[in-house]
C-alpha cells in the first residue's frame, strides 16, 4: 500500500506534465503507467509541431518530460490502474496491477488508441506511410497522393486539410454513405483534388519495404499513394473508470478546468472529450488538472 496526495494515472505527455505541476507545487505525487512513459510519443518517429521544439523523435522527447517530471520529485512506477474506489472526499484509492495507492485526488490521463484496419501492410508500413494523424503526418507528404479510409467528421476533416497539401486525395469509404455531417459532406464533394472510392475497403497497402507506394482495394483496383491515413476511430483507456465518471462516445466529459462529474477526479489528454487531441493539448490539459487539483486538495 502506497499513500501520496496525487495519484497521476498515465505517463503519457498529459500525465508528465500533470505530474510535473502538482509536484513542483509541494505535492507528493505518484505517476503510474501500464507499459513505459511517453505513452504515445514512443510510437512517433519525428515530431515537428511541439512549441519550442524543432524536429525531435518521440523518444527524446519523452525522455526528457520524464526527466523533468522526476527532477520535481515525482515517483514514476510501472502498473496498470485496473480500478478507483472513491471512499469519501480526499480519499481514493486506485487498485493496480501491482499495490493499492491511496491519493486525496487523482488525474486520469490515460490516453487513447486508434483503431487499426486490419489491412495486409497496414502494421508492417506504420511509421512508413501510415498513418492516424493527418496533423500530425500530412505535411511529410506534400505534394504527393494520399489515400484516407473512413467516412466520419474526422475522416472527412483531414481529407480536406490533407487536400490543401496533397496533390490528390482519395477517400475509401466501405459504405454507399458518409457518415459525417452533410456540410463536410458537401465541401469534400466540392474539392477538384479529391477523389471518392465509395463501398470498397482497403485489401492491402503496398511498398518496397521502406515507405508506401500504393494502396489496392478491395475491389482490385491499385491506387498509386504515398501514404493511407486511417480514420476508423479512437478507442479510449476509460474501461477502469467507465462506472465511476460520466463518458461521452466512451471518452471522459471534463469542463475546462479538467473537472470530471465525480469531485477529485481529474481527466487530462486524449481520454478526455477535446476537439484536438496533440501532445501540446494534452500537456496543456495536464497543467490546468494538476492545478485543479491543488484546489480542490486545499478546499477540503
Ligand atoms: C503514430 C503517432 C504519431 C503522432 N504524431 C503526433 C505529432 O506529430 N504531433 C502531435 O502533437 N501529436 C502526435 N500524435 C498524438 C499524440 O501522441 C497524442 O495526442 C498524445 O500522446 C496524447 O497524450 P496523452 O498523455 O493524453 O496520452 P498517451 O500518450 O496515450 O499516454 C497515455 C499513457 O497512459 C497509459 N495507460 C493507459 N491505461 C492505463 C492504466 N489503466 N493504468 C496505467 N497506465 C495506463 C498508457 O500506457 C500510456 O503510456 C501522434 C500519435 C501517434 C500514435
């Protein structure tokens, strides 16, 4: 059993940078993490779009929020949170994977995952040319074909903000119908550079080992590509809390403050509702939670 005054579920850049707040505040402070920090910085080859920063990898990155996290006095240890008991205000306590940890308050900064295709080449070309981020990984691709696969808000957002750099774009869609808002609907029908592959899937995305070169459909067809963007969904890391705090779409509801529907518990990064889920947003989330946090730690 293990006592500190915030626990910080997460070590991803929200849960660092959470952490790295409420400990250079005076507070004792744990942060815990299932696998590794970094969280999903660790599967970004290069990034080039923190503030501040010019082109780091992922690693580097993550090395050094951790550093500066642990430099405050934080404890990083490494067990997944599988449940948290709210046992009156002030008083929590987070069953591991390892010892129970009793917090006065807790950030949850789990993050999220994407959802895979499940295509042929879609894992072996990650990093590669695929992609789930188009923010993140369109500009690598300027002036060149892309290929996206979804019919959401999402998918259909980034193909437009992929065809103002693109050269061509393609949209696959399995179905006859997006599903995404009929405005987007109608700006994406309205691109000259983009293209619509309608009721096909992606059977495969092709190359020569190191980057991608084409994508064939489920159809047969072979659309000569530079990269697919995949916009199938987000699956939140909310299956411990998704009886303990309101969700929407699976995601947890946070007011700008980062304040959860159950008081002490704080939500912060990609795991929670946000219209913009990057590493800057998430450290940003995590700053404002760490100082919710130490109000509501003070108003007990
Ligand atoms: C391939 C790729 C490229 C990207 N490129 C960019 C880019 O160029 N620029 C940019 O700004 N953003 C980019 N992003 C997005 C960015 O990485 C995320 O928005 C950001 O990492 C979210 O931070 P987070 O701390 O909220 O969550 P995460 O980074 O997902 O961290 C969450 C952490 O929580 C841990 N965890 C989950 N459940 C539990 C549990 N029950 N108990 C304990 N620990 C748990 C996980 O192991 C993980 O380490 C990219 C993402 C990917 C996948």
């Amino acid at each position: 059993m293990a006592d500190c005054d915030i626990l910080v579920v997460g070590c991803g850049p929200a849960g660092l940078s959470a952490a790295q707040y409420a400990a250079r505040a005076g507070y004792s402070v744990i942060a815990t993490d299932a696998l590794a920090p970094g969280g999903q910085l660790l599967y970004i080859d290069e990034i080039e779009n923190y503030p501040g920063q010019e082109k780091t990898s992922g690693y580097a990155l993550a090395e050094s929020l951790e550093k500066q996290a642990v430099s405050f006095g934080v404890t990083i240890e490494f067990s997944e949170v599988t449940s948290i008991e709210k046992k009156g205000e002030g008083a929590f306590t987070a069953h591991t994977s390892s010892e129970d940890i009793n917090a006065k308050a807790i950030i949850w900064a789990a993050g999220a995952r994407h959802r895979e295709l499940g295509c042929e080449g879609e894992k072996e070309y990650q990093g590669k040319g695929v992609s789930y981020c188009a923010t993140c990984d369109g500009p690598f691709f300027r002036g060149e074909d892309v290929v996206v696969v979804g019919g959401g808000d999402t998918a259909l957002t980034d193909a437009l903000y992929l065809a103002k750099i693109c050269s061509k774009v393609t949209i696959v869609h399995r179905r006859g119908e997006f599903r995404a808002q009929k405005v987007l609907q109608d700006r994406v029908r309205a691109k000259e550079n983009i293209a619509l592959e309608l009721g096909k899937n992606v059977r495969s995305v092709n190359g020569d080992g190191k980057k991608v070169t084409s994508v064939t459909l489920t159809d047969g067809t072979e659309i000569p590509s530079s990269a697919l963007f995949v916009f199938v969904g987000v699956i939140p890391n909310t299956e411990a809390v998704k009886d303990i705090v309101d969700l929407e779409d699976g995601f947890i509801k946070a007011d700008d403050a980062m304040r959860t529907s159950l008081p002490g518990f704080f939500a912060a990064g990609d795991v929670r509702t946000t219209p913009f889920r990057q590493v800057v947003t998430a450290a940003g989330d995590g700053a404002v939670a760490a100082h919710s946090a130490d109000h509501y730690i003070q108003n007990l």
